[in-house]
C-alpha cells in the first residue's frame, strides 16, 4: 500500500445493531467479544426496544435544533422535542453508560455509529409527509444539524472513554438509491429526483468532518452498489460492505481503495441464524476474500492490515447466542486471514 491505514489493529469489529433490550449485556458481549486485540469495540445499538432505539430514531436524538416524532408511516420533523425524541436520547445514554461501564482503562480503536444525512434525508419526512430528499434547503439544514449534534456526541464519548480513539460510521445503506433516483415518494408511485453526486459528496465530507481534524472514519452501506470511489472523495477513511453483494464491475474501485489506504470492512460472516453452519469454519469464511486479492494482482501480505472483518449487516435480527457467535467468528476468521493470507 501506500499510505498506512488508520485502523492499524483492528481485525475484525461488528456493524452497530445487536439483539435485545438489555444494553448492559449487548455492551459486555461487544467490549469481550473484541478484547485483548481481537477487534474494535463499538457502541450498541438495540433498535427491538423500539421507536428511538431504531437506527432513524437513534441520529434523530442527536440531531441539534431539529426535532421528530414517530407517525405511522415513520419518523417525521417536529418544531419541538417531544416524548419519542425525549426516549431516543435517554436509550443512547443509557447504551453510553453500559459501554462506559465495561471500557474502563480501556485503550485503543472504539466505534460509535450514526444514520449519514442521505440515509436520514430519504427516511425522515417533512411536515407534509414527503421525504426530507425531496427539498434541497431541508436536505442542507438536516445535514448541518447532524454534523453539529455528532460534534457533540463525539466528545462526550471522548470524555467517558479518555483512552479510546473514537472512530465515527455513517450508516448509509440509502445512499445509492439517493444518487440513482430510487427513493420511493410517500405514495410509492414515483421516485424522488437523483441527487448531484458533487452535491452528495460535499454533504459527506462536511458530516464526515465531524469527528475531527485527527479523527477517523468509516462509511457503512450493506446495500448492492456501493459508491467506493465517491466515499473516498468525500474523506472516509474506511469503507464497510457486504462482502458477498460486490460485483466485478466494482473490483477497479475496490483495488484502488486498497492501494490509497482506505480500510475494507468486509462482511462475510452471515448475520442471522439461518446460516449457523456457515460458522464452522473461519478460513472458509475469508477464502472469497482471498480469492478477490489474488484477482487484483495485491499483495497477499497486505491483507491483514488492508481488511477488517465483519457480519455482513447489523445483528439486532439474530438471536442473542448467534449474534456473540457470530461476533467471535469475525475476529478468528481475521485472525485466519493474518496467519494464512495465501
């Protein structure tokens, strides 16, 4: 590679959602499942619990002057804070108080998530019902309050975790959707107008840059199609994916990533129980990952340092025993990847 990555030491994390309700427990199965430099520890998210706890809900609590409630058809902007912004905000600070709970001394790469601003754009509607998307000013006023509240939220994760490198992930599983005009209206017959691609990477550097000069950074997206390239532009330091969705059409934009520095979160570890055998054997689990450096003509020696591994998306649809199976199963597989990258 030519540049060193960030996220040096980091074999393996998870992607943010975890099963139950219970946020001392989903804390102490994420900070044990990644000790003694098996992985990233991450801030939980436990969307089960219910409007707030979901991941709108969650980025709408930190948004700053800007406010929401919860109507049938989703969440939509209030001119108040009322009860549903109010619980958003108590369950992210009790997950904060778990997590600070099992970090003490804790000294290394901590990952909290949040929704980017084109996900939330496409999610959150306008008093009138239509998706935030479909108006350019709201579309900038939404971003400007995430970044400002992220701010905030990052430094108070900094001060409960003084030893930790706090690394920031936008969730943002809409954005392709956002820039091919696929978003649907909120009456499902058209979609919205695609967004300028410069218009969607300006806003992205500009929430990215919420975690500082000397922070670092990661863009989420289990969704097909994702815009390596333009997440690259926009400053991410890491790109996170689902492994088994990526085509060769984007392989070019994959190796030129590796080669920039950007970190590869890959998810090739299933999220759900459905495919339990699927977890028998760590080095089955990366051999695609493999594969995918040998097709590129990279150096199986840079592996270990160029890819994380991840489930393949968030496990709040997991049962609790799959979910810290699941887990443990990232961190051998990267430890099977760094021992045989061949």
């Amino acid at each position: 590679m030519s540049e060193k990555s960030k996220f040096s030491g980091c074999p393996a994390t998870g992607i943010g959602s975890m099963p139950g309700g219970d946020a001392r427990e989903a804390a102490k199965t994420v900070t044990g499942s990644f000790a003694d430099g098996q992985g990233m520890p991450y801030l939980a998210e436990l969307p089960v619990r219910g409007p707030g706890a979901d991941m709108i809900g969650r980025s709408v609590g930190l948004l700053v002057e800007m406010y929401g409630h919860v109507e049938p058809s989703g969440w939509r902007i209030s001119d108040r804070p009322g009860r549903d912004t109010r619980r958003a905000r108590s369950w992210l600070g009790e997950d904060l108080d778990a997590l600070e709970e099992f970090t003490q001394g804790y000294e290394g790469l901590l990952k909290v998530q949040a929704v980017g601003p084109w996900t939330l754009a496409a999610a959150l509607e306008l008093r009138g019902g239509e998706a935030m998307l479909a108006d350019a000013g709201a579309c900038r006023d939404l971003a400007g309050s995430l970044a400002e509240g992220l701010r905030a939220h990052l430094a108070d994760v900094r001060r409960r975790m003084p030893g930790a490198s706090v690394v920031l992930q936008l969730d943002e599983p809409s954005l392709t959707a956002v820039l091919l005009g696929r978003v649907r209206s909120a009456s499902g017959y058209r979609t919205y107008r695609a967004v300028d691609r410069q218009i969607v990477e300006a806003t992205l550097r500009d929430v990215l840059a919420a975690a500082g000069e000397d922070g670092t950074t990661l863009v989420h997206s289990c969704a097909p199609e994702v815009p390596v390239a333009l997440l690259r532009r926009a400053g991410a330091d890491g790109v996170s994916l689902d492994f088994s969705l990526l085509t060769e059409r984007e392989e070019e934009a994959i190796g030129e990533a590796v080669e920039g520095g950007t970190q590869l979160f890959l998810g090739v570890v299933p999220s759900t129980d459905a495919a339990t055998g699927a977890l028998s054997d760590p080095g089955g689990s990366v051999m695609g990952v493999r594969t995918l450096w040998r097709r590129l003509g990279l150096n199986p020696g840079t592996l270990a340092e160029s890819v994380t591994i991840t489930p393949s998306c968030g496990l709040a649809g997991a049962s609790p025993a799959y979910a810290r199976t699941a887990l443990a199963h990232s961190a051998r597989a990267a430890r099977s990847l760094a021992d045989n990258p061949e």
